[in-house]
C-alpha cells in the first residue's frame, strides 16, 4: 500500500459527534472510526454518559454528524442503563424503540468472558451494519482477574490481545471503538507536586493501543472537563462539557 492509497483509505473515515459541540471541535469533528479512543477519569466524570450518548449520535443520519449504524456495548460493571438512552434519542429526533433495537448489548464477567464476547461481536458486524462498539470499562475485569504483582505480566499479555483484536475490527469494519478505562492515583507524580496526580491503568499496553486518549476530570459545579492526553493529529488542549439528562450537552456558562 502506497501513502497515497492509504490516504484514500483515511477519506473513509467517519467523526460521529459527541453530544457537545465544544466536544467535537476539540475531537477535530467527533469520534472518528478506525480507531480506539479511550476515555478516563474518575467517576462521575461522565464517562457511562458518553457512551450512552454515543449509543444514540452513531445511529444518526451522517448529515446529521451521525454514524448511521448499529452500536454494541460490552458492559463489564453493570452501568449500562437504557432507560438513559430514551432521553438522549428524543432529543435528537428518533424513535426511542427503534433506537433501543439497534443497540446490541452484553454483560460480561471475567476477562475471558469479554474476549469471547468481542470475538462473537465481531461475527455479528459481518452480517450487519454497525459504526460503533463500546467497552465500559475495559480494564475492570483484568483488575479483578488479576491481582499482585506476580499476575502483571500476564494481565498485560491478555489486556495486549484483546487490545489487538479490538483494533483489527475498527479498521476492518470501519468502526469507532470507545472504550472507558479507570484511574489510580499515581505516588510517583505527587512526589514531583503533580497537582493531579492520577494516571490511566493497563501502562504501556494500553497507551499504545488507544489511537486518541482523553482525560475526563471534575470541573465547577456541573460542568466537566476533556482533556486530550494524546493523539497522534490533535493538539494538548481541552473543552467543557456537561452532563445533563439527554447525555453530553454543551457547559452553560
């Protein structure tokens, strides 16, 4: 493949919108597929929401910045709620059933478990159109299946393979994948008077997996902040969000 072959290959690209459009515009336009974005932050910084509001933008017509297709969703913690997506699809326009209908969802239990459900999902986009698959939160399970440090290696190894799997289907079927991911607080960078002192978990593996990562953090009052932590296109800057009860609005001032 020539670049130039691999830059008509770039025009399929598609950037689904977040919700919010001071989001978008810090995103270059919105999700975009082919590629893992990868949000995290602590909790209640509106990372379930994003997903869920995600679960409603993807089926949007493209001209609405939409993705037009189905959406899957591995939920590892058991936050999915699809009473949250009738709210967020009337507020876009569409039929609240029909939207639910298109979205395929599976709860998973240990690590194994969401390596074979990612596998079965693959499966499914071959006879079907779908634009999105979301995975939240992606590294619980391996928090769980694998504790101490004499399981690390191994945890890496299995959190690698299914991060690999996870990007031949975005480039495959052109899809965005936005996976969730938790924080730990970082001693190392309190020592060097970080004021905020927290970094993503999966290291080295994960870092190199997630095509863009994003930092969500807590802002003033309800208002959140979205930081890109790194991106192979996309400057280090950030843009206020907020969560409301039809998914990701714009901050109110």
């Amino acid at each position: 493949m020539t670049g130039s072959e691999c830059l008509e290959k770039r025009k399929e690209v598609i950037k689904v919108t977040t919700g919010s459009k001071a989001l978008d515009d810090l995103l270059g336009g919105g999700i975009e597929t082919m590629s893992i974005t990868e949000v995290f932050g602590e909790f209640r910084t509106g990372k379930t929401q994003l997903c869920h509001t995600m679960c409603v933008t993807s089926q949007l017509p493209l001209d609405m910045k939409g993705g037009n297709g189905k959406v899957a969703y591995i939920d590892t913690e058991g936050t999915f709620r699809p009473e949250r997506i009738g709210p967020i699809a009337e507020r876009f326009g569409l039929d609240v059933d029909a939207t639910l209908d298109n979205i395929v969802y599976a709860r998973a239990y240990t690590h194994e478990h969401q390596l074979q459900l990612i596998t079965e999902i693959a499966a499914k986009m071959v006879e079907d159109h779908f634009r999105l698959l979301i995975v939240d939160s992606v590294t619980a399970l391996f928090r769980v299946d694998f504790s101490g440090r004499g399981e690390l290696a191994e945890r890496q190894q299995r959190l690698g393979t299914m991060l690999s799997r996870l990007t031949k289907i975005a480039e495959e079927f052109n899809i965005a994948i936005l996976i969730s991911n938790q924080v730990v607080s970082d001693p190392g960078a309190a020592a060097m008077f970080v004021a905020d002192a927290k970094k993503p978990i999966g290291g080295h593996i994960l870092a190199h997996a997630s095509t863009t990562r994003l930092y969500l953090r807590k802002g003033r009052g309800e208002t959140r902040v979205c930081k890109i932590y790194d991106s192979p296109s996309l400057p280090e800057s950030e843009a206020s969000y907020q969560i409301a009860n039809e998914g990701i609005i714009d901050a109110k001032e």
